[in-house]
C-alpha cells in the first residue's frame, strides 16, 4: 500500500461519530442575543457589590502607608519634558520589581508612561498569545541601533529579547546571547527545572539546546528566578542587584573568580560605559583567568591597541566613552526637535 | 433538483439572525472532526467533548472574527479548538487527566463498500502518529482544509504543514504496507 492508497483510502473514511449527541447545544447552553428578563436585577446588584468593594478598597489604600515616591515617578511618566520622563524612567528601573505593582496600576487606568515602562520593568515581553514569553532586560531597551556610534554596530544587542548563559567548556568560560523560552512551573528550584530552548532562526520552532545548561552554583550567584503571573512564567532578575548589569559588575568584586571570570567575559555584551569600567577594573583581578576574560572583553569594546598597558586601556576607553556620549548626547538632541 | 447546500458563513448568518436550527447545521457538519481533532490532542474523551463546546460557544462569541471567515468555518474553528487545547494542556488538571485512554474508534467507514477491516488497521495506524502529523491529516482530509489554512490553524509554515501531511502519509503506507 502506498501514499496514494492511503490517501485514497483515508477520504474514504470519515470522524466517528462524537457520542455527545445529535443536537447541538440548545439556547440554554448559549449565551442569547437577548438578555434574560432576570439579568437587569442581577447585573444592577453588581454594580452596587463593585461600587461598594470599590469604596472599601479605596479606605484600605488610603490607610496603607503609601510610597509617595514612587506613585510620584510613576506620575512623572507622562511628564511633558522628556528629560523628566527619562529620569522617572531610569529611577523606576533602578527599583526593580519593587516598583512594578505601581506601574502596573498605572498602565491598567491607560496611563501611556507606564504601559511603555511595564515590559521593561517586568523584565519580560509576550510574543505571542499562547503564553510563551520571552526575557527581556531593561538594560537592552535603553540602547537601539539608533542610538549608539557605529563601531558598537556590529556587536549590538538588537532588540530582540536574549539572556546571557555562561558556561565552562574545556574549562574555560564561556557566554552566549541566547533568545530563550523558559518554562517552568511555578515554585519549582532554579535551575534543575528550566528548560532553556534556543529559537531555530529558519524554522521559528524552538528548540531544546543541549550544550546551553545552567552551572548549579555560578548563576545561582547572579540570577534569582521571579516567578510571575498564575503560572509557570519566569523572569530572571540580577540577585541582590538593580539590574542584570549591575548583577554582573557586583559578582566581578563579589564572587569567586570563575564568577568574576564568568562576568568580565559576559559584559562584552553589554555595551554600555560601566561595562567598559567594569571590565577595566577586572584587569586588575588577582586571578588570571579573570584578566584574561577582561582583556578579551576589553577587545570586544574598545579595541584598543596591540599589547598596550593598563593605562594605555583606560585612556582608550576614555576615548571611546567621550565618543559615545556626545554622540548619544546629539541623538537626543535630535530627537528632541519636533 | 437538488436543494444547493448552505455556506458556513451564510449558517451563522442566518443563526445571528434568530434561526436556532442554522446553529445545529454548523454544529453537525463540524462536530466530529473537531472532536477529532481534541482526542488527537488532548488523548482524553471526556475532555475533548468539553472542547468541542467550548469551542462553539467560542464561535457564538466570536462576533465579526468568524464572520470575517469566507466561506468554511473550519480554520475559524479549528484554531480556536487547537488554542483551547494548548491551554487545557498546560494546565494541571489537563495533565493529569491526560493520562486516561481514549476508547472509541477515530474514524469509520464511509459507505457499505469500505472494507471494516482495513478501516480499523488504518484507525489504529492514526493513534501512532504523533499528535502533529495527526492534525494535519485531520485537517486537511478531514475537516477539508487547504494546506495554507492548515499552516494557519497550526501556525506553522506553509512547508512545514505540507511536509508533516506527506510524513503521515509515508509512515501509514509503512505501517498499514504489511497489511497486503
């Protein structure tokens, strides 16, 4: 028997019989296009119960001590002086998840500010309906291509979502941006539960990586696992710290040094002045394998030249950080024109 | 002469204008290949029942998105099954109910002049397919999709539906080949 004989055959053949009936669902079943005569009495009876919760919500809020502060920030969103609203912006990224109830209120009562800030504070963008989420930085949504001089270009962070993995192979460190779906349910240990899955850039399916697993111990220095919604979502944020960024800077002080080592190679990845910084300061480790990932590093951001002394590689660093912040400095200026 | 079958789109016309019989039509003519197409997904046939509702009350809900459909409800409908199904499976009680069998046959013979026999190896042939090439079996021979609107219910490329559809069909030939 061939294709063609199953195909012949299959049209041939139809769905059983589903056993639930002949009929199908009646009217009752149905919502109708009519109201039910009882439905004014019950709808008006809800109104008053949301009214009346309202008001008790609104007592209890204004017993509770409320943070002034950030209700301020989340208000100075919509602000009319864009330098105003990049400065609320970045003190409620310096917040953390802390400020993200705040914001969160503020973009369901439609506030423009706090639906944009939402995603970035969140640390995490839907993609699509099926509750597949993606992790996202704040960090990663302050720079844009348009945005940063052109020798960052072609090492950018684009906009698509990614996370750093670190890894160890042959016993050296290793990073890689990855896009990643993480799945987990919630309450389970980080990592032993993650799966992390790489989306295959022809097919658009998402695939298991097996090379990429989470080390035990390293990220649990950097990372803490932020379960959110009702289910199974996970947004990673920076352990003890503000953002991944600041994550990663910390552990280069902090940690053991295949952590720092872990982390000066992984701020090639951010492109950022502080990255630049932090990766100069991890020259000056006492551990060569952290020297030798912030030389690396250093190559990656700065270029600077061939066999040059520490020195050498902060004045070229300096260089490169007056560069990027006037021409930073006049794309804003750019985009304030009307 | 023959009276000339109604469209999908003109049977929930004519249900959103008050004619609760249009409604049963639609009803029979999708019912069993959507319940199908939840067995296939959900191996439960309790559940799939369940789905099979949910996904009509979701097309009375639907407002223009369904009417926007020409012709055939079945993508509409069938993608609406499909994205119930995903939520069902991820949810604990979907899993754990997941567990449980499903009894009855898949399929049954068109006509007296269908060999029983040989419908019966082919519905057993369908079970081993994964859940994938299934559906686009069911969708596509079944529910009388075309393949662009099979990659549309399933969301996946145009080639990915075609290709899951010829691998389905390859490994009945393999299975059912034996038979002869």
């Amino acid at each position: 028997m061939n294709e063609q004989d199953i195909e012949q055959l299959l049209r041939r053949t139809a769905p059983a019989e589903a056993p639930f009936g002949a009929r199908a669902p009646r009217p009752a079943d149905l919502p109708s296009r009519r109201p039910p005569a009882w439905i004014l009495p019950l709808a008006a009876a809800a109104v008053f119960l949301s009214f009346a919760a309202w008001v008790a919500g609104r007592a209890r809020h204004f017993d509770a001590p409320a943070d002034g502060e950030l209700e301020a920030l989340v208000a100075q969103l919509d602000d009319a002086s864009p330098e105003r609203r990049a400065d609320a912006e970045r003190r409620l990224l310096d917040r953390g998840p802390t400020a993200l109830p705040a914001v969160e209120r503020a973009a369901r009562r439609g506030r423009a500010g706090a639906q944009k800030m939402l995603p970035w504070l969140a640390g995490m963008v839907p993609i699509s309906a099926d509750r597949v989420f993606f992790v996202r930085f704040g960090i990663y949504d302050r720079l844009t291509a348009d945005s940063i001089p052109d020798w960052m270009q072609p090492v950018l962070a684009t906009d698509r979502p990614y996370l750093m993995i670190v890894r160890e192979r042959d016993g050296a460190i290793e990073t890689t941006a990855v896009r990643l779906h993480l799945h987990a349910t919630r309450h389970e240990a980080l990592p032993e539960t993650n799966l992390i899955w790489d989306r295959d850039e022809q097919s658009g399916h998402f695939l298991r990586e097996p090379a990429v697993a989470l080390p035990r111990h390293d990220l649990r220095d950097i990372f803490v696992a932020w379960p959110r919604l009702r289910d199974s979502s996970f947004a990673f944020m920076a352990k003890d710290a503000r953002s991944l960024f600041e994550g990663l800077t910390a552990s280069t002080t902090r940690g053991p040094a295949h952590v720092r080592a872990a982390a000066a190679h992984a701020l090639r990845h951010f492109f950022t002045f502080r990255s630049v910084e932090a990766a100069l300061r991890a020259l000056e480790d006492d551990d060569p394998s952290v020297r030798a990932a912030a030389r690396g590093t250093l190559a990656v951001l700065v270029d600077p030249p061939e066999g040059a002394a520490v020195a050498e590689w902060w004045a070229a660093a300096a260089d490169r950080g007056r560069i990027l912040e006037q021409r930073c400095e006049k794309r804003r200026a750019e985009m304030r024109k009307p | 002469m023959a009276e000339p079958v109604a469209s999908d789109r003109d049977l929930l016309v004519a249900y959103r204008e008050g004619r609760e019989g249009a409604f049963e039509s639609l009803y029979a003519r999708h019912k069993n290949a959507l319940w199908l197409h939840a067995r296939t997904l959900l191996h439960d046939d309790a559940l799939a029942e369940d789905l099979v509702h949910e996904t009509f009350l979701r097309l009375v809900r639907s407002g223009d998105a369904a009417m926007a459909a020409s012709g055939s409800l079945g993508p509409f409908l069938h993608t609406a099954l499909r994205r119930l199904a995903i939520d069902r499976i991820r949810s604990d009680t979907a899993s754990r109910r997941r567990e449980e069998s499903v009894g009855a046959a898949w399929i049954r013979p068109l006509g007296p002049a269908v060999d029983p026999g040989e419908v019966a190896d082919l519905d057993r042939a369908l079970r081993r397919l994964p859940a994938e090439q299934m559906e686009a079996v069911l969708l596509h021979v079944y529910a009388d999709m075309t393949f662009q609107e099979v990659a549309d219910a399933t969301e996946v490329p145009l080639k990915t539906a075609i290709s899951r559809y010829g691998a389905a069909l390859k490994k009945l030939a393999d299975t059912l080949g034996g038979r002869e």
